[in-house]
C-alpha cells in the first residue's frame, strides 16, 4: 500500500466534516431511513463529499464512503488523506467491511477515520485500525497470468 501524505490541517479538517455533515441530508434512504454522509479529503487538500443511495433493489445500494470516493476519483483525486463520516446512531457508525477496503484501495494504514455524530467527532481511527491485514495491489502478482 503506498504511503499517505501529509495530515490535514484543521482548516482541511473543518472542510472535511462540513461536506460530510452537508451529504448526510442528501441520502435516498427510504429502505433503512438511515441517513448517511461521507467526505474524502484529496491529496491535492480538496473536499468530496458523498451520501448513501439506496435501492430498491437492496444489494444495489451505495454507501455514503463509496459515493464519496466516486466523486474523488471524478474530480482526479488520487489519494484520500483523511475520511470522515457522519450518521445518527447510539452506535458509532464505522464504514461497512466493503468501505474499508474501498477506501484502502485509495490510502494507506495511516490514514485518519473520523467517526462523526450529530454533536461532531465521537471517534478517530485509522484506516490500519479497521482494516488489518488487509487485501491490495501489492498481493497481486506482477504478471497477471499468475
Ligand atoms: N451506510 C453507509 O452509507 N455508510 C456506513 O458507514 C454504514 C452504512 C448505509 C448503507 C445503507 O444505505 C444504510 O446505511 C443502512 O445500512
């Protein structure tokens, strides 16, 4: 995995919750009603912001991290640097199993989590922390025929 850059200054963190508390009414929730937003800070310091979309058809739904990867990818992001996410739940409301490894395909084990809800930050984690040992390129082997 390679490595992450720099940490977010608090003005790059402010931003950072902002979108993510912005997203969060934007979400099609009308299965779980579970309201979720998500922002990715690039490495370039820009904010993508992202929400959960549900389907009808349950398994198609998106997540609110994967939106927001989605929208970083369409800007040119290449790198997240920090992640955050906010929903409104007694419990904290980490990214799902298939988000951790979404956002390890775009930073590395340092990476910031930031666990937010309705009255800010309740939790910070790294990404090494919610995904060990986790799957990536590196596993992947040079000729692809192997
Ligand atoms: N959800 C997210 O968007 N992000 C998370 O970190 C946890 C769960 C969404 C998926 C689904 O639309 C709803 O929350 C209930 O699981």
């Amino acid at each position: 995995m390679p490595k992450t850059p720099a940490a977010p200054t608090p003005e790059q963190l402010k931003a950072l919750f902002r979108a993510a508390r912005s997203a969060r009414p934007r979400a099609h929730a009308p299965y779980s009603n579970f309201l979720v937003g998500a922002a990715v800070l690039d490495e370039r310091g820009r904010v993508h912001g992202g929400c959960n979309v549900e389907n009808a058809a349950y398994p198609q739904g998106l997540c609110a991290e994967a939106s927001a990867l989605a929208a970083m990818v369409l800007a040119g992001g290449k790198r997240a640097r920090a992640v955050a996410v906010v929903a409104a739940s007694p419990l904290l409301t980490t990214p799902c199993g298939g988000c951790r490894q979404k956002i390890a395909e775009f930073a590395g084990p340092d990476c910031a989590v930031y666990v937010l809800g309705p009255r800010g930050v309740r939790r910070t984690f790294t990404l090494g922390e919610l995904l060990p040992f986790g799957f990536g390129e590196g596993h992947l082997p040079a000729d692809p025929r192997r």
